[in-house]
C-alpha cells in the first residue's frame, strides 16, 4: 500500500547500523507533523540512501513522504511501520526523476495582437447575442407551477 503525506521534518532519531545476508544496511528514523487543524506526529523508517538523503535535510523543512505500511507479527504483538520510500521538499522542483522539469526546452512568448474595430465591435454583438439566448433559456426553465420540488 502506498501512500503520501505533507508535513514538518520536526525531529531526527538517532542512525542505526547494522550487518545483514545482503551485506551493511543504515535505518533512521524520523518525525514529521501534520499541519492539520489538529496535528498529528507520526514516525518514519528511512533504510539505507534514504537515510543518507536525511543528512541534508534540516529540521523545520515541509517535506511530502511516500511511503509504505506494514504490520508484521511477533511474539503474539503486532508492530507497524512507516517505510519511506521518497521525500520530496515541497515548494521546490525535483531535477531528477519521474516529475523533473526538462530544462532543454526553450520557451516562446508572443505579444497579443490589437483588435480592429471591426473584431470588436463583431466581439460586442456576439455577447449580445449570447445574452439573449441565456435569458431565453432562464425564462424556459422557470415554470410556474404548483409542483413542490
């Protein structure tokens, strides 16, 4: 299940290291609260270069996390975590990935053309026109009946 969130990067706890099958891996875990009316603090497992993109991030940062969750059993207790899988700084634009601006295109922008007088005036008749069409219709739609919807 993937979901997202925004919120304030609030606090960072400390790194965990650790030494699995498939070699070191690096877990930290962070807080970030919600800016609802009632906010709400939640905490989020970054693994590995996630957790390395937490080393530039400062507390205070609104951040949007996508992440996971997953509850898993153990001893007869059931524990749920929040497995980040990308923080995104809001307000500013990503410059690698799927929602990277493409910095190779060039822009063009023309000037507005100036009407003759002929344009408006044929622009003034249209919106009479349109005008009357609209009260025809008001005067179409609204019958007087005893209906009481």
């Amino acid at each position: 299940m993937a979901l997202e969130i925004d919120g304030k990067l609030t606090k960072i706890l400390p790194e965990q290291t650790g030494q699995g099958a498939k070699g070191p891996w690096v877990r930290q875990a962070f807080i970030l609260e919600t800016k609802e009316q009632y906010p709400r603090q939640m905490c989020f497992d970054a693994w590995n270069d996630k957790a390395d993109a937490l080393k530039k991030l400062a507390l205070g940062e609104d951040l949007k996390v996508r992440f996971n969750i997953e509850s898993r059993e153990f001893n007869e207790k059931w524990y749920t975590s929040l497995t980040v899988w990308q923080i995104d700084k809001i307000g500013i634009v990503p410059l690698t990935g799927p929602n990277a601006v493409n910095r190779n295109t060039t822009t063009t922008t023309t000037q507005p053309q100036e009407r003759t007088t002929q344009q408006t005036s044929r622009h003034v008749e249209n919106n009479k026109v349109e005008d009357e069409k609209i009260n025809e219709v008001e005067e179409v739609i609204t019958p007087e009946d005893d209906l009481p919807f």
